[in-house]
C-alpha cells in the first residue's frame, strides 16, 4: 500500500489548525483502518472483538477509531505485507523477562517515516547539517543486521549532523579528551548534540562533572529522547535537567522529543514552552486509563498517538503505557499550530495489565 501520508511531506508539519488537520488525517487513518483489517489477521481480531467490527466504527472522530495498545506488539506479530516485503525488523528494548516489541518495516513505511522524521526535526534545527556529538558508543550501530529502538533512534538523528563523534565508551564512561579534540576541530561552530536522556544525564553531565570539566557550548543544540523514570527516581526533574546541561556545558538550547519504536517517525519535539508537539502527520489524545473515554485538557490519563504513516504494520493508532496531559490546541502564545501536550510518567503495571489484558483475551 502506498502511504497516505505522502502528499503531506511537501507542507510545513506544524502550519495546519487542530481542525484543518483532523480533517486530512480522518480519510488517512480510515484508509489505513481498512489496510489493516484486510492484510493483518491479529488487528482484525481486536477490531471485531474489542470495536464490534469496521460497520460499528465511526470514521468521523478521531477518538472513536480503534486502537491497539502497544503491549500487543511484545505477544504478537503484527504486520500488514508479506513477509518477502519486510525490510528490517525494529525491536523495542524490553524488561527482564519480557519479549521486546517488533515492528516489522517494509521499504514504503521505512522511507515516509524517514522522511517525516527530518520534515519536523528540519524545522527545529534547520536544514544545515552540524558537526555532531553522539552521546553513546559506536558499537550500538556497528552492527547493520540489528535494528534495536536505540540503535535506530541514533541512525536517524545522524542524517542532520556530519563527521558523528561517538562520545562515550563501551562502559559508558566519558571520553574526555576525545571529545575535547573534536570540538576544537570545531571552535566557532554550532554542534549538534544528541542522545537518550539518561545517557546524557549519567554519561555527559555527570561525566563531565567527575572529570572537573566545563565546556563552552554556548552555540550548541542538545536533542534528546527517553523515559524520565530513571531521572525521576534521582528527583531530577526537566528543568534541573535543562539547568545541569547549561551548567557543566554551556549549551543554551536543549530540546526533547518523544517516540516510540511501535510508530517510528511519528516523533514529537518540545516547543518553545517545553511542551510536546504534534506535527500534521500525526495526533495525540489522552484517555482515562480505567474507562478507556477521551478526556478534556487538562485531565491527565492515558496517552494514545495516531499517525498516518505506518502501512506495513497497524501502528498508526496506538495506546500507550505513559501517562499524559493535553496542554493546548492552536495556543495563541506559539507560533506552531495543533495540539501539544506533557508526559507525566508511566503508567503502575498493575494498572497497565488490567487495560492490556482485555485486549490480549480478545485478540487470542
């Protein structure tokens, strides 16, 4: 199936009105409904069981399509083209004892995803590329054969930078004088920065604070991705995270995104209220994680993204295991357009299993 996501990738990802946007993304995510319904066996299972079929749905909400938490894609292969068609397989990272996520990925999904992904990514660092610094090791994408969530993550963030300097080592540990060479290759420079949150927290900044070392990066742009859980277990919240990084580095802008494996290039970066921001591609609502109902601003619950740009597996419509809240629609005090919102955390396993497991009696 061709994207119908395609002859959105020539427009501004944030230039449409909340309205404007949910009237091009219906038809889009409709299509992909019925793609998915007819070409995976599993998702036609969760529509007929847990929706009461295509004929009961109502494609004129958003929030009435079905949707699929994405535990499901850790108990079962969900994929919507044959198996000759699959171009790589993206494997989440999962907990001990638990079977990671895998998404399978053909060529039409593998290129609008990536072609989404630097239409909004362009937008909030331009279309020049920067010398880069990788907060991880090199050896998380040595391996071309493995397509981990990370591994990934990385590869797509290097399209905007050139001559990447991997800055940590195997261990994680700092490399110091390594990455004190490369930027004064690059004195004068803006340099881009870019990694998962807490390997920026414990590799970079408190690396760099072990090392007694300050960095003057005053015209550098930090972009990061990842769960908060370990950073808020050390009550480290944004804001001191934005501070440190100022503090030890110099560095004035840091931006996060959030995504997911499950709907690669469907990503969100923070605006300039530090609040996430949903691109033309894509939307989020949040829903009450015991009655599964939309609720208002305001109201935190379960956060649920849908994009239209998945064809090869039914992610485009997705519950998942983060609390959230919706902090505006078209705001008058941003320049972007559509709806943003915050993530508060995730969700209590105990929680978490009694909404999954209704889908996963259904779908078996």
């Amino acid at each position: 199936m061709k994207s119908p996501a395609r002859d959105l990738l020539g427009l501004p990802p944030f230039s449409l009105g909340q309205r404007e946007k949910q009237a091009m993304l219906l038809p889009r995510l409709e299509a992909l409904t019925r793609h998915h319904y007819a070409s995976c066996a599993p998702y036609r299972r969760v529509v007929d069981g847990v929706f009461g079929g295509l004929e009961r749905v109502d494609f004129g909400r958003i929030e009435a399509l079905p949707f699929l938490p994405v535990s499901l894609f850790k108990t079962h292969d969900l994929k919507s083209v044959p198996d000759a068609e699959i171009l790589k397989i993206i494997t989440s990272s999962g907990t001990t004892g638990q079977r990671p996520s895998r998404i399978f990925v053909d060529a039409e999904t593998s290129e609008v995803q990536s072609a989404a992904l630097v239409r909004v990514a362009q937008h909030f660092l331009g279309t020049q590329r920067l010398p880069m610094v990788i907060l991880d090791h090199p050896g998380v994408v040595q391996d071309r054969h493995s397509y981990s969530a990370r591994g990934a993550g990385i590869r797509g963030m290097m399209q905007f930078g050139y001559r990447p300097f991997f800055a940590l080592r195997e261990d994680m540990s700092l490399d110091g004088p390594g990455l004190l060479a490369y930027l004064e290759s690059f004195r004068d420079r803006t340099v881009l920065l870019f990694g998962f949150t807490w390997m920026v927290w414990d590799g970079f900044v408190v690396g760099l604070e072990r090392l007694g070392l300050r960095l003057d990066l005053t015209g550098g742009i930090l972009v990061h991705s990842g769960g908060w859980k370990k950073l808020q277990d050390i009550a480290v919240s944004p804001e001191v995270f934005r501070e440190r990084v100022r503090s030890v580095a110099g560095i004035p802008r840091v931006i996060s995104f959030y995504g997911m494996a499950e709907q690669v290039g469907g990503v969100y970066f923070e605006n300039d209220l530090h609040f996430l921001h949903a691109p033309i591609f894509s939307d989020v609502l949040v829903r009450d994680p015991v009655t599964l109902e939309p609720l208002p601003e305001g109201a935190p619950g379960l956060i649920q993204v849908v994009s239209c740009l998945p064809t090869s597996y039914p992610g485009h419509s997705l519950l998942t295991e983060d609390l959230g809240v919706i902090r505006g629609t078209d705001r008058p005090d941003l320049e972007l357009r559509g709806r943003c919102f915050e993530v508060l955390g995730r969700v209590p396993r105990a929680e978490l299993r009694g909404c999954s497991d209704t889908f996963e009696a259904r779908v078996a």
